[in-house]
C-alpha cells in the first residue's frame, strides 16, 4: 500500500509535462519608452531701465497726481459749495444744545455757539461747518455733516447733539 501511494504521487507530480511551450505568449510586448523631451524653463532675469531718470524726487507723504484725478473729473464725487457757501462755519465740536423747544408744534433746537449766542434752528436748517439738521427730538439733534476724503470729494456722516 505504501508503494502504490508513492507512485501515485510520483505520476501526479511529474505528469504535468504536458505544455512545454516557450512562454512568450505571456510575457508583455517590450517597447521602447516613449518619452517627450521637455524643454528647461528658463525665467527671464530683470534688468533695470537704463534711461530712467531717479532724481525726480517727490513727498512721499502726497498721492500721485494721476490718483488725486487731476486730469479728470471723479465720476460720483460731489463736491458741493462747501467752501464757496457765505453760511459762518462754526466746528461742531464747540456747539452745546441748550434746549428744545416747540414752535408751531415742531420741534426747534436752541444751540449755544462757541460766543455764548443763541440760535434757534428746526430741521432742513443749515448749521456748523455746512451741517444740515435732519432731526430735532427732545432728547438730541441730529445733523448730517459732510466730510472731505483724501481725493477731496465729500461724503456725509451723521452726528447728534445731547443735552449736557
């Protein structure tokens, strides 16, 4: 029994003699590699402007002229007649509400100037540097002041006056 097992095991393992082709059916088709040849970037080096003139000195605390818009006008910008008004320009910071009082049923603000005077002004009224009061209430007086960007154009802020 044990012969016959050793010769089956023989003939199993050494049966398989069956194929014995090349194996280059298997193997994968060698190609030459395709390769793009990339050419080296290069970056261009700078090279300062020969013909340029560097004793052109100018504040380096001022805007160039071309961003102030000296050429043109600025679209959107409103330049009002601030400065060409004959209304007396008093800063709003030295204004102080005395009071309100009521004219007609509306309300009208008593504002003390800077040299102890008095005036009375309801709302649409100018005052203050140009200001416009565009609210009197009890407690505060609202007034739109306008201010002057750095291209001289003017845009508006809102500021109130308290009682003290």
């Amino acid at each position: 029994m044990r012969a016959s097992l050793i010769i089956c095991l023989c003939l199993v393992l050494s049966g398989c003699k069956a194929n014995r082709q090349p194996l280059e059916f298997a193997q994968v088709e060698q190609k030459e590699p395709h390769v793009l040849s990339l050419t080296k970037f290069n970056p261009k080096r700078f090279h300062a402007l020969q013909d340029v003139n560097l004793s052109i000195q100018r504040d380096p605390f001022l805007l160039p002229t071309a961003l102030l818009g000296a050429e043109a006008p600025i679209l959107g910008c409103h330049k009002d007649a601030v400065a060409n008004s004959t209304l007396k320009t008093y800063p709003l910071d030295q204004l102080r509400l005395a009071g309100v009082m009521t004219v007609r049923g509306k309300h009208a603000a008593l504002i003390e100037l800077p040299d102890g005077a008095l005036i009375t002004r309801v709302q649409g009224e100018f005052i203050a540097a140009h200001s416009l009061i565009t609210d009197v209430t009890v407690e505060a007086v609202e007034i739109r002041e306008p201010v002057q960007d750095s291209k001289g154009c003017l845009s508006y802020r809102t500021r109130r006056l308290v009682m003290n």
